[in-house]
C-alpha cells in the first residue's frame, strides 16, 4: 500500500492507462517504495536533480530557483535566488584549496548567460559571472585538475572562484550541448553531428594559467549528438537523434563498434519483434545513456537497450518501456535499472538471463537439400554452437512508480534513504521503503519516551 506522508501531491492524470506491453505480475519483486514524501517550492518544471553529499541533494528549473534538500528528512535547507530566466546547467563541485577548509559547492549556469557559484552550506552566492556570449548548456567538473568547464558557444575553463583560465574561438551558434572527460587531460565536446577533442595543458609560465587546444574531430554521426557517457579510462560512448550508438576509444578516439538499428528486429532475432512501416527521429533517439564496466545501456525513444561492449551487439531490450519517450535511466545495484519517462511513470527492472530451451539437432539432409555444402554446414554447426554458449537476457519489470502527473525528467538514487524525482508537475517526490521508515518513526518515538521518562524520574 503506497502512503502519502507530506500533502499535496496532485492526482496523477491519465496516467491509469496503461500499456499493456508490461505489468507487474504477482510472481514478480514487489516495489520497494510504498511511502512518499511531495516536496514543494518550484513554480515551473523541475529538470535537474544533482547529489551534493550523502543525505543532501539540490533542484533547479525553469523558475530560476535552485532548492537544497534533505533526502532523509526532506526538510527544505536553503532557496538560493540569483538567475533570472531558467537554468540549463547544473554541476556538484567540491572545494580542494588546502588554505581553506573543505567546501560543498554547486555551479549553475543559466539562459540569462549567467552562472553562479553557491556554497552548499550557507547557501550564499561565492560569486557571478555575466560575460557570457550565449547560453551555458553544459557544465563538467574536472575535479582531479581542479577546474571546470562550460559549454555554449564557446568552451572555456575556470578555477573554483571563477576565474577565466582559458577559452577557445567561437565554435557555432548552435554551441557544446554535452561533454565528457578523458584521459590524459582531454575533453569530448558534442557539438551538433561532430565530436572535438581538446587538450588542457598547463602553461609554461608555471602560474595557474592553462592552454586549451583542439586536438581532433570526428565526424562519423550521420545526426546530432544527443547523449554522451564516459564508461572507464578505456571507453567512451555517443548517442544520436537517428539512433546511432558509437563506442570510442578513449584513448586514441578511434571508433571501436557501432549500433546504428536498434529497432530492427531482424538485426537482434532473439528480442521481441514490432511491426512499424516507419520510425520517426522521436522515437529511434537516444535521450540519455549509462553504463558499467560491461555493458551500456540505452535509452532510444519509448524503449531500453542493453549494449554489450564485449559481444558489441545488443543482448537486451524493452521497446516499449514506457508509453512515452524515456528521458533518463541510471543502473543500480543487483542488475537493475531505473527509468522515466514523459508519460509521468518510474519504472524498475531487472536485467535476468533467459533460461534456453536444449536446441534440437538440425538434420543433415536439409542443407544437402537446398544445395548447401560442407562449408556452409561447419560455418552452420559453429554458429550454432556459439548461440548455445552465448546466455540470453531480457529485461523484467519489477516496480512500477506512479506519483507524477507529468513528465519525470530525471532522478537521484540514494540506497537505502531512497529515490528522488523531479517532474514537469513542479514538484519533487522521495520514494521511500515505508517499513524502513515506520522503523525509524517507532525507534524515535521510543527514544523520546525514554528521554521524558528519565526526565519524570529526576522530578
């Protein structure tokens, strides 16, 4: 039974009508999350959740607004006003000056060609910067350097007091819309179909002056990038509007496979096949990735992949996740993953493997048949064998989340303390385990009446 514990929280609308390509079934793991706590303050879309710490985390939109939370208590912690039009970046950055002490700070970019610097626990502004040409879009915290970057029309790297250590030349109009960082210094920047790599160096002046080169550009997406996750020091991965998955060497930025058909059942025979005349950009781009060391996984219009570096194939897939686009997914432990999506829902599942069915031996006679020869037999038999040895999954719906009344645009997964997300309904959810919380409620309660009867004694 789901329990509603902070009031507010608007009726979901439409959202009753479901798809019926998944349900949770009684033979499958309950929802772990049967308590929620409605945050409110935001007078427009929520888009960003950002982690600050282990039980504190910061919201932002397009009211300009930037909210710190507590997770555990969801007790609002500070209202940091300064932009005046909606934020469009938003970057944890931890302090590492050894003449000050350790600093929690949160970096905001905005389309009033701003972008702020806020120090977490007293929640004032460090400082402003207004020298922008065009909008930020993207934000990346290189923390070993201790810098950061922003993206827009240009890239350009500041230190934590936000002082300018270098730029490059005017890009495009169309400016960075994601980035991502590499090894030995090195930066990826999507902009439009291309990535560029660049390079930091340290000037030789030995200040803290920096240099920043563009190195190369490749050129291999047919559309614009849209999604861009570093997987190890090794690998890096792109996303397009078209579909396009490409995995990258990290290292020497060759390009090491590609995925170019998720759709197409005859490219992956063992997932569930769709009949569509034809697919829209909308529903083939891929709106957001996350990976591991062994897999990627794909958010491609309505649906989930499951990209397996090491077979460079596909060896899972939902198409039809949600009944709307899904906007982000994350991995969490025991081979789960979250999603959400436009049509309001979370969902939860589970990567499991297949149990295969013993293949029946194919008779000879039936190659011998069609004309086939001795070589087309053996290639038969070894592809066979491999199919055999090669596990299959699928991915099983396990939790389905219904809160929001409109567009999930993404979440924050903080373990046992739970998950928090933000809509286009101006609101943020915690999903809590609500016996663990009726634990914790029990045990305050018993530790305040064991405070007032010691009290009651000393009288």
């Amino acid at each position: 039974m789901l329990r509603w514990l902070i009031g507010g929280g608007r009726e979901p609308q439409g959202l009753a009508e479901k798809s019926s390509v998944q349900t949770i079934g009684e033979e499958q793991i309950q929802n772990p999350y049967t308590e929620l706590l409605v945050l409110k303050g935001h007078q427009d879309i929520v888009r960003f959740l950002v982690q600050i710490d282990d039980c504190r985390f910061a919201s932002a939109g397009d009211d300009g607004i930037i909210f710190l939370w507590n997770v555990q208590t969801g007790e609002k912690l500070h209202e940091l006003h300064g932009h005046t039009h909606k934020i469009t970046a938003v970057a944890p950055f931890s302090s590492s000056d050894v003449t000050e002490e350790k600093m929690n700070l949160i970096i905001t970019a905005s389309a009033d060609r701003t972008v702020i610097v806020w120090d977490c626990t007293s929640g004032r502004q460090v400082r402003k910067v207004s020298c922008f040409h065009s909008t930020v879009k993207c934000l990346t915290v290189l923390q070993r350097l201790n810098v950061w970057l922003s993206g827009g029309s240009d890239l350009c790297v500041w230190n934590q007091k936000l002082d300018l250590l270098c730029k490059t030349s005017h890009l495009t109009d169309a400016g960075i819309s994601a980035l991502v960082e590499l090894p030995k210094n090195c930066v990826a920047a999507a902009v439009g179909k291309e990535l560029i790599i660049f390079r930091l160096s340290a000037s030789n002046s030995g200040s803290e002056g920096w240099n920043i080169l563009e190195v190369k550009r490749l050129a291999d997406h047919q559309d614009n990038i849209s999604s861009l996750v570093s997987v190890n020091d090794l690998t890096f991965v792109t996303g397009s509007h078209i579909g396009e998955l490409i995995v990258w060497d990290a290292l020497d930025w060759t390009k090491q496979a590609s995925e170019c058909n998720f759709w197409d059942s005859a490219v992956h025979p063992d997932v569930q096949p769709e009949i569509k005349l034809s697919q829209s950009p909308h529903e083939t781009s891929v709106q957001h990735l996350t990976s591991d060391e062994e897999c990627v996984f794909a958010a491609v219009g309505k649906g989930i992949y499951v990209y397996n570096l090491q077979m460079k194939r596909v060896i899972a897939c939902q198409k039809t996740a949600h009944d709307s686009s899904v906007l982000h997914i994350e991995r969490l432990p025991n081979r789960q993953l979250i999603s959400c999506s436009e049509d309001g829902s979370v969902r939860i599942w589970e990567l499991r493997e297949k149990q295969q069915l013993a293949a029946e031996p194919v008779p000879t006679g039936f190659f011998n048949m069609w004309g086939f020869g001795r070589t087309n037999k053996q290639a038969n038999q070894a592809a066979k064998k491999m199919q055999e040895n090669t596990p299959v999954y699928f991915l099983e719906l396990v939790g389905d989340l219904i809160g929001h009344s409109s567009a999930v645009q993404m979440f924050l997964y903080f373990g046992e303390l739970g998950l928090a997300t933000c809509s286009a309904d101006h609101l943020i959810i915690l999903w809590k385990d609500g016996e663990r919380e009726s634990s914790l409620r029990s045990l305050t309660l018993f530790k305040k009446l064991a405070q007032n009867g010691d009290l009651q004694l000393k009288l």
